[in-house]
C-alpha cells in the first residue's frame, strides 16, 4: 500500500463498525483489479427512515469525493449516477 494515511483510516474504520450505537452502516470496496463489493446494513425497515439515512450516506460521500477529487458535486453525483446505473445488485 502506498498511502500510510489510507491504512490508518482501514483500522479506524474497523474500530468504528464495532461501536454499539450505530444506525447504518455502508462500505463501498473498490479492488485493484476492478471489482467491487458493496455492503448496507441499517436498524431500520421504514422506508422514509431509510431515504433518509441513504441520503446523509450519500451527502458525506460526495461531500468528501468532490472536495478531494478537485470536482463540484454536481460532476460527482453525474458520474455516481452513471455507474449506479451500469451496477447490477449482488
């Protein structure tokens, strides 16, 4: 790995799914070689909760991805669009 601070945000990120008050839980896993692996998990059924709390997810994501990749949110939400779209559900 050639980012130390990526492999210290992986042991915070494991240290972070362990607490007992989480409502939600995503992680989003792209591999070198392409594939990806995605998990979603809430302590939720309803489906207005769950709008919601998908959309706080997806606030911070593209909050973070625009500021770090230089990009608006708008070119970001365009291209997560996009790939959603050519995603198939697993």
């Amino acid at each position: 790995m050639t980012n130390p601070r990526f492999e210290e945000l992986q042991e915070q990120t494991a240290e972070a799914v362990v607490e007992d008050d989480l409502v939600s839980v995503y992680a989003g896993l792209v591999h070198e070689n392409g594939q990806h692996e995605y998990y979603f998990g809430n302590d939720t059924e309803e489906a207005e909760e769950l709008r919601e709390t998908a959309a706080i997810q997806l606030g911070m994501m593209l909050r973070v991805l625009a500021d770090r990749s230089d990009s608006s949110i708008d070119e970001i939400t365009e291209l997560a669009v996009e790939r959603a779209e050519e995603m198939r559900l697993r």
